[in-house]
C-alpha cells in the first residue's frame, strides 16, 4: 500500500520541492492548495478550507505525515499575521483530527515572541500553534532560501541586470545565510520519519555580507553593476516607486529592517551543504532572467483577498 503524505502549497516555492522529494521517494502526495491548477500531475489536490474545519480534516484523513509551508509574506487586503496564526492553528487541529502520526512545519530562522519585527513574532507565534495540536512536531528553520523560483534572490538580480545598479541600504555590511531550497526540501522530507519533536535551523554553509551577496549576483549574471551605499530611507523611497511601476510589493520596511537585523543568520552549525557560489555557477546565467510578481504567485488567489493580477515586465534581456 502507498503511503500517503500531505503538502500546504505543493506547487509554491518550498513546498513544490518537497512535494517532489516524497514524489522520488514513492510516497503519494496529497497537496492542500488555494487553486487547482489544471494539470496537477501526480499530486492530489484538494482545496486548503481553513474556515471548514470538518472538510480540512477529512481531506488530511490517510496522510501520515502533513508538510505545512502556509505562511504570508505580509499583510494585506484583510489578511494579517494574526490571521495566519490562526489558520495555521486549524491545520494543526484538523491533522490531528484526521489521525496525521507528524506535521514538519517550515518555519524561519530566529523567530521569537518578542522580535520588533511582525514577520517573526507571527513565525514564532505559528509554531506554538502547530505544537498546540499535541502531534509530534519538527520545526524547521530556513535563512535566506534561494533557488530557481526564488523571488528575493531572482529579483535582486533581475535589478541588477535592468539597472547595472543596486542601493545598499546602510552600507550593506550585515550578514545573511543563503540556504538551497532543494536543501531545505530534503531536510524537510528527513524529517518526516522522525519521532520525537525537534527544531532544525536550516541554513547553507556561506555567511555573507549583503554587499559581498549582491557582488556574487551580478557577477554569476555577467553584468558590472555598481553598488552603491544609501541610508535606509532612500533605499524605502526607490522600492516604493519600483513597487508602484512593477505593481508589485518589491520589498518592505520591515524586510529592510530584518535583514540589517541579521535574521537570516543562524547561531547552529550548517544543516544544508549547498554553496551558493556552486548553485551560481549552474544557474546564475538564467537567473533573474525575468521579474517574478509576489502579488501574482502569492496574492491573486489568496482566500479572503481581493487583489487584481498584476502586470510585471517580463525582463527578458
């Protein structure tokens, strides 16, 4: 008999990874999506209903283990982080309405209650409610995820090549930790045949500054881009006005904030062995080839919200 495992988002970033993992693994994916997409291939989808608990459950009975990636990026159109919570609390309840033996809940590196920042009090506020559920839990905690659909580290470069240019809000000296999302995919699915709870940062084996992560962009995507060194408010002002043209959310204040904050760094030894200089030097050529919409991929189909799709300029060199 094949195993059944459950995904949130199997055709999103993470999760579409993780969807495949278990695919090669021979396991059976059944994946809670916002919108069934014509053509699902092998996963079996079934509508993500936060708000229909008897139906949420019942469309997780079979699975064993429940991968969980939902999240927001930010708050929007009615949907808020506390609101996130909270579905994410219905998930947790429904799988253990449902008989699910292990939920791995994709989380971020150093969330905390406590955090001036909303993105990672709404994360550590999330993994409380997916413990809630009393199954057995492995928390998983990524840093800076990138990969071929990623969007920050897509669209940095996608600057870069339109713009030969890119603002350095501070001075750019504060760290990050880039981790390959196939990484974080295959830490994930390990995860899910363990047995005890467990909290893993996954994080790749480079720290590096922002500035020196922008150079090694540019660089992979053969453009000379200068880099130049403004104070924060001129670097909120430029993703602003880049907002409104892309109609798009380019990047916030408080993502800005965050990532001076140098929480995408973890204190834990590397999980994940990708480097990312190697990744680039497969797919830097491609990457940032075109602009990807965060309101188009994240945001069209959001339950609860109204947001039309918007236009992005296909940055097609």
């Amino acid at each position: 008999m094949v195993e059944i495992q459950a995904v949130t988002g199997p055709f999103s970033y993470t999760g579409k990874y993780i969807a495949a993992a278990l695919d090669r693994r021979g396991v059976s994916v059944r994946g809670l999506v916002r919108s069934v997409p014509s053509d699902p291939g092998p996963v079996d989808c079934r509508p993500l209903k936060f708000d229909d608990p008897d139906r949420l459950a019942a469309d997780l009975e079979g699975a064993t283990v429940l991968y969980n990636t939902y999240w927001i990026r930010f708050e929007r159109g009615g949907m808020t982080f506390a609101r996130a919570v909270s579905n994410t609390g219905a998930l947790g309840r429904a799988a253990a309405r449902a008989g699910v033996a292990r939920i791995v809940h994709i989380s971020v590196s150093n969330p905390s209650s406590t955090s001036p920042f909303a993105y990672f009090r709404g994360k550590a506020a999330a993994e409380e409610a997916i413990r809630a559920s009393g199954l057995p839990v492995s928390i998983i905690r990524p840093t800076l995820v990138y990969g071929t659909e990623d969007i920050l580290i897509n669209n940095m470069t996608w600057l870069l090549r339109r713009f030969r240019g890119f603002p350095l809000p501070g001075g750019g000296a504060y760290r990050v930790q880039p981790v390959f999302v196939e990484d974080v995919a295959a830490l994930a699915v390990s995860e899910g045949s363990s047995r005890d709870d467990r909290t893993i940062d996954a994080a790749g084996p480079d720290v590096l500054t922002f500035g020196r992560l922008l150079r090694m962009l540019a660089a992979a995507a053969g453009v000379r881009a200068l880099l130049v060194p403004v104070p924060v408010s001129l670097s909120l002002l430029a993703g602003r006005l880049l907002s409104a043209i892309l109609g798009d959310v380019l990047i916030t204040p408080e993502e800005i904030g965050a990532l001076m904050a140098e929480t995408l760094v973890s204190s834990s030894p590397p999980a994940c062995s990708t480097r990312l200089e190697d990744w680039l030097a497969e797919n830097g050529g491609r990457l940032g080839s075109r602009y990807t919409s965060e309101l188009d991929r994240h945001w069209s189909r959001q339950p609860g919200v109204s947001t039309p799709r918007p236009t992005a300029p296909s940055g097609r060199e």
